[in-house]
C-alpha cells in the first residue's frame, strides 16, 4: 500500500506512550534504594575478603542478609534493564534492532535476575 | 508494502564540533559505568551461584576472581560502582532542581571522578587490610 504521508506526519499529534514518567520514577526510585543496597554489598564483599567458604555460606544464609541481597537484585535488574532501555533507544536506530535490542535487555537482565534470587534463596533456606 | 522513503536531512552538528566538557566528559562516564555494571551484574550471578552450588563450584569461583584477570575486572565493577554512585547522587542534587551553576555543576563534575577513584581505592585498601578478618 502506497503512502504519500511521510513518516512524521503519521504519528504527528497521536501523543507519548504515556510511560514516561512511570519510567523516570522507577529509575530514580531504584536508584535511591540502590545507594543503600550497594554500600551494603560493598561492605558485605569487603568483610568477606579472603573468608573461606563455610563463612561466606554462613554470612549470606542470614535472614536479614538474604533480604538485603534479593532487595538488591530486584532494584538493581529494574535499574539497569531502565537504563538499558535508554542506551538502546538512543543509539539503535534501526527499527528491527532496536526491538531486538530491547527485547533482549529485558531477557538478559530477568535471567541474571532470576539467576540471583535462585541462589539467594537456596542458600538462605540452606538446601 | 512500498512505503515511504526516508528522506535524507541533514543531521544537527554532533560530538566532534563541541569543546569537551568536565560535565559532558561525566555524562559519558556515567553511562559507560552504569553497561560496565549491568555486564558486571554476571559477576554477582557467578558469586552467588556458586556459593549456593557448593565448595567445589566456589574454589573455581575463588580461583577466577583472585587471578590477576578477575582481580581487575572486579576493580573495574568496584569503581564503576562507585564512580556510577556519585553521578547518581549528583542527579539527585539536579532533580530537587538545585546545582545548575556552572561553577557548581564543574565542581561535582570533578568530585565524581576524583569520588570514584578515592572511594575505589579505599574500598580495595579496607578489604586487604581485613583478609581473613573474619
């Protein structure tokens, strides 16, 4: 079917996507917990330098480290999958890539995700 | 499915005609460390994963990231956290809509990258002074 209109009149005037704000807060709210989450991390990787493994198991089976840690990873996947999106959107223009692009952020940043809360999880209930 | 063609126009004026920035350099640096992390992230996958695996998987854990190769990719994640950070904190400052001057905005531009190497290096120094400490 043969178009006259060019591409920018086309969507000219249908609006956003309407996702932007809720895209802004997310990434400033995971930021915010992910100061304190990362302070935290350091700290754990830091007192934990050099332990053997029976300590290190011992440290992140506690029930308030186990909590801190997936805390961590939910804020921090959310994070990084937002900011991805943006690095994506900016510098992928082809229109095929770009959703590739995306939909492989999204792929990438659940696994590692999911990958962490397995093992959090595991070691916490000590299996 | 003959549709339009994209029509050539000219592109506006790109990296290469602006004077470098402390503050441009800084938002560059920004979203470099904020990929490195989220590559860095299979890192803390591995660490945990391995712990949850059992010693076997942890001794190979342990070997990789006390080689010299895993040792620097970890100082890479450690400043890119921390350089990551003070960026973060320095949007903060500008989302409560303070810290547009100039002056200031060089100033923070500069403590993010001084901050993330100081912090860097004082993580690592406090880490090998506590080995085995606990």
């Amino acid at each position: 079917m043969s178009d006259m209109r060019t591409p920018y009149s086309r969507v000219h005037g249908l609006g956003s996507a309407r996702s932007g704000s809720g895209h802004f807060i997310l990434q400033r709210v995971t930021a915010v917990e992910n100061v304190f989450l990362a302070i935290f991390l350091i700290a754990s990787v830091v007192a934990l330098t050099g332990s053997d493994y029976e300590t290190v198991r011992a440290y992140l089976a506690n029930p308030l480290v186990v909590i801190l840690m997936l805390a961590l990873i939910i804020s921090g996947i959310l994070h990084m999958r937002a900011g991805m999106q943006v690095i994506i959107e900016d510098y992928v223009t082809g229109e095929s890539a770009k959703f590739l692009s995306l939909i492989g952020n999204t792929f990438f940043s659940f696994l590692v995700g999911l990958a962490c809360v397995f093992a959090a999880l595991k070691i916490g209930f000590g299996a | 499915m003959a549709d339009t063609q994209p029509v050539s126009r000219p592109l506006s004026p790109h990296l290469q005609i602006y004077r470098r920035t402390m503050t441009m350099m800084m938002s560059i640096a920004h979203r470099i460390s904020g990929a490195a992390l989220y590559i860095g992230t299979l890192i803390l996958a591995w660490w945990l994963l391995s712990v949850a695996a059992g010693p076997n998987a942890y001794s190979l854990f342990e070997s990789f990231i006390s080689w010299w190769v895993g040792k620097l990719l970890l100082f890479v994640f450690t400043w890119a956290l921390m350089h990551h950070m003070l960026g973060g904190i320095r949007h903060f400052i500008w989302d409560m809509g303070k810290g547009f001057s100039l002056g200031f905005a060089n100033f923070m531009a500069w403590m993010t990258l001084v901050g993330g190497f100081v912090l860097t290096i004082f993580v690592w120094w406090i880490g090998y002074s506590m080995m085995g400490a606990m």
